[in-house]
C-alpha cells in the first residue's frame, strides 16, 4: 500500500503542476496493485504462492495481465479491466497519442498548463484506484492496534462514493459539450 501512497501523492504533484498524462500513468500502477490487492482477497492460495516465489518467478507469475485474467477466471471484475487498463496506457505510457490532449479546443502541448479536463479526468482515475487499495488493503493487513483498519477501509468506501460523484459529473459535462467547452459543475 505504501508504494500507492507514494504514486497518488507523486500524481497530484504533477497535477498541481499542470502534468495530466503521467498521473493516469500512475493510476494504472496504482491500478495493478488493487488488481493484485483484489486478487489476494479473492483467492488465498495467491497471496500465498506470492510469498513462496522469489522476486524473478513472482514477476512472471504475477504480470498485470495474469493477475486480470486470473481474476476473471474467479468470476470477478477486475478493478481494472483490459479496455480500462487500454485506456489508461493510452496516456503518456505508449508511444502515438497526442501529449496533454483530452478532447478541449486547444492544440496538444507538452505539460505544464492547466487544463480543466485533464485534471478532471485524472483526478477521478486517481481517487478510483487509490479507494480500491484502501479497500481491499486492510483486509489482508491482519489486526493490528497500530494500523486503523476500519478506517482506512472507510475512508475508501468515502473515496469511491465521490469519485462516483465526480465521475458523473464529468461523463454529464463531456456528453453536453463538444470541443469548445465550458468549465463543468462541479457543485454536484
């Protein structure tokens, strides 16, 4: 959990600063951790094997897509599935897309302005995969008096009712408007 930490804080830093491709980037690892987080709640034996491998047969045997198709396997929904994870990559990880561009009527540039959907838009991928490791984190924590489980898995159930919110926000204000925008509610 605390390499998640460490990439959401690393995120809004870059989002203050106007940087909105590279916090998605980061939302994808944070992603993949809840994946795996996810993974380790649904099927004990993995957290098990996890701790077996050493850190060569882990990687292999752990890969972000393993993880997913593992996790269909069970019946379950990745935190983040294939066509998520697609998009998330499509950000500043792989080579082809434009930089800083998310759909506003001004040309892509690298970083380092402000732009309202961008940061929208990252913000709302952040807080959804940070509330999914701080949902499924305590969980395989153990008790401990040290560490308030409850409520860091309250916090995250918290988080994702209003990343919820912000989501809905954002899909009302994307689908209302076309390259030439307005700033959206955000008194939802």
């Amino acid at each position: 959990m605390a390499a998640s930490v460490d990439n959401a804080l690393a995120a809004l830093r870059l989002l203050y600063a106007g940087f909105y491709d590279e916090p998605l980037g980061l939302a994808r690892q944070i992603g993949e951790r809840a994946n795996l987080l996810q993974l380790f709640v649904a099927d004990e034996t993995s957290i098990i094997e996890w701790r077996q491998l050493d850190d060569k047969r882990r990687r292999q045997r752990f890969k972000a897509v393993d993880v997913r198709l593992r996790l269909e396997k069970l019946g379950d929904v990745p935190v983040v599935h294939a066509d998520h994870y697609r998009v998330l990559s499509s950000y500043g990880i792989h080579p082809g897309g434009p930089p800083q561009y998310f759909g506003e009527d001004f040309p892509p540039t690298p970083g380092g302005h402000f732009r309202l959907r961008g940061m929208m838009m990252s913000l709302s991928e952040l807080a959804y995969v940070v509330s999914a490791v701080s949902g499924f984190g305590p969980y395989l924590l153990g008790s401990n008096d040290q560490i308030p489980l409850d409520r860091i898995a309250a916090v995250g159930r918290a988080l994702i009712s209003e990343q919820q919110n912000l989501q809905f926000v954002l899909e009302d204000w994307l689908s209302q408007t076309d390259t030439e925008t307005e700033d959206p509610p955000l008194d939802r």
